[in-house]
C-alpha cells in the first residue's frame, strides 16, 4: 500500500551521464518543511482513520489492567469532591453562591479535570511517542489531537454524572434548575478549555523535549493553577481582594464562572472575560503550533 503525504508527487529522470537508463517515476518524494507554519490540516484530515485509532488506544490503554476501568472517570470525581466538602466547605467554610456544594464543586472539577487531562496528554507528546514517530511517517499533529478527543469521552462520562446529580438535587431537594438560553454557550465553552488545553500542551511538550527540567516545573505549575482558577470558590468571594485581577488574567476564569452561571444562574456572565479568553487561547493555540511545527524537524536528535 502507497502511503500518500502532503509532499508532492514529482518524476525525475536519471541524469546520469554516459549510462542510458529510462527516466524512474517516483511516487513519494520527502522533502523538509519549508514554511515555519506549514501545517497542513488536509493531510491530517487524511489521516482521521489513525486519529480514530490513537483514541482508542490512549482510552483503554489506560485501564487495560485495572478492575474498575472507566468507573474511575466517575470515583475519581467524587472522591475529590468529598475532599473539597469537608477541607473548603467545613474548614475554610468559603461560600458557594448559593449553590449546593456537591454541585458547586463537582461542576468546577469537570473542567478543571478535562483541562488538565488535555494538557498532561498532549505535553508528552513527543517523548510519549518517540518510538513511533521515528520508524513511520504520519502527522505528527494528530497525535496531540487523539488526546483531546479521547479526553472527550471521560468528559462526557463526568458530565453525565454531574446532570445525574444535578437530577437528583431538582426531583428530591426541590432545588431549582433552568434550562436558558446560556446553556447553548456550555458546548462553546468546552471547545475553549480543548483548545487551550492543545495549544498549551504542544508548547510544553516542544519545550520538555530538549529541556526536561521543564517537565518538573509544568506539573508543579499545573497544580498550583487550580487554586489560581475558581474551581472552589466563586468570584464574589474575591470582590474586595485585591488578589481578584490576579485571577481574571487566568483565562479559565471566565469559562468556568460561565459553565457555573449556565448550570445555576448565580454569579453573571463576563462578554469581557470570555472575549479575554477567546483572544488568550487564540495566541496560545497559534504559537503553539508554531514550535510544534517546528520542534518536529529536528525533536529526534534531542529526544
């Protein structure tokens, strides 16, 4: 079978002086990237079928060998969950707006869970895949992409135990839920926090492929983020700290007060803030693929 890139198809005649031999026609000719963004998202499209099988080999590869498997997407939550109820809700006692905090809590961590997913898959991107990558050629971008779109699945998993709990909230506690137009912006707002959770991780991983230590400060970095993001406590917690702008610069910010404003309609909705973080993953996702598109010439030198 002819594997088919984006490189050109080209004959070139035998040159050879003095020896009479018929031009050869070649099929497949590898020439390097000359262009610093030389994407090329109709090759990668050609290659859906690969991106459909890295999916699936990053979901089950996971928990081949375990005996809850995919029950830990929902454990998982739930345990962190019941930590934060009882070190932010009875300890620290911080406010939830109103909201139960079950619900409060569990609607911050499914973001928060889906970004960090994102962002630890994709920024071992070329370490994770260094084998593959230098027997067989394909592009190397749909790798980082079937971590998204497999982080979807667990996503969709905790998503439907937060509704489920949301359910059971509305039939037995009477607590009020609406469905308003807000909720048309929760798909808008998860292709955000993908986005940026791609664009970061491609950079991360470019930067760890010649700098390890950088792998070190990223996880440290990664877990000190969240108390800079409002995952358990709201924003009007911070109204009068001066701290608050600190946070805002945080582009989840705005994306996770919305998520909790579509859920329960508590707090309000920031055009600024969400047009703040449209612009930030924006330039996050376009220098991402810039150093990506170029580590990936040379990353096998390094690796």
């Amino acid at each position: 079978m002819t594997t088919r890139s984006p490189i050109h198809t080209t004959n070139i005649p035998n040159s050879t002086p003095g020896i009479n031999q018929p031009d050869e026609d070649w099929d497949l000719i590898i020439r390097p990237k000359a262009a610093l963004l030389d994407l090329n998202l109709e090759e990668v499209w050609r290659y859906r079928d690969l991106l459909w099988l890295f999916v699936k080999r990053d979901f089950t590869a996971q928990y081949k060998q375990t005996i809850l498997g995919p029950l830990w997407h929902i454990i998982q939550p739930l345990l962190t969950t019941a930590m934060f109820l009882f070190i932010f809700g009875r300890i620290a006692k911080i406010p939830t707006d109103g909201v139960p905090a079950v619900l409060f809590y569990m609607s911050g961590i499914t973001i928060w869970n889906y970004f960090s997913a994102c962002f630890n898959g994709t920024s071992g991107t070329f370490a994770a895949n260094a084998g593959i990558f230098g027997k067989v050629y394909f592009p190397r971008l749909v790798t980082p992409l079937a971590v998204i779109v497999s982080n979807m699945v667990k996503l969709g998993i905790q998503l439907l135990l937060l509704f489920s709990i949301m359910s059971w909230y509305v039939v037995v506690k009477d607590y009020p839920v609406n469905i308003t137009a807000a909720w048309l912006l929760l798909p808008v707002l998860l292709l955000l926090v993908a986005l940026l959770g791609l664009g970061a991780g491609i950079i991360a991983s470019s930067l760890t492929t010649k700098y390890r230590d950088f792998g070190v400060l990223i996880g440290f970095g990664l877990q000190l983020l969240m108390y800079a993001t409002p995952v358990v406590y709201p924003m009007s917690y911070l109204a009068n700290s001066r701290y608050k702008i600190f946070i805002e610069f945080n582009p989840l910010t705005a994306i996770i007060e919305t998520f909790k404003y579509a859920l329960f309609q508590t707090g309000s909705i920031s055009w600024g803030g969400l047009l703040y973080s449209t612009v930030f993953i924006a330039i996050v996702l376009f220098t991402g693929l810039v150093i990506f598109s170029k580590v990936e010439k040379t990353f096998m030198d390094t690796v």
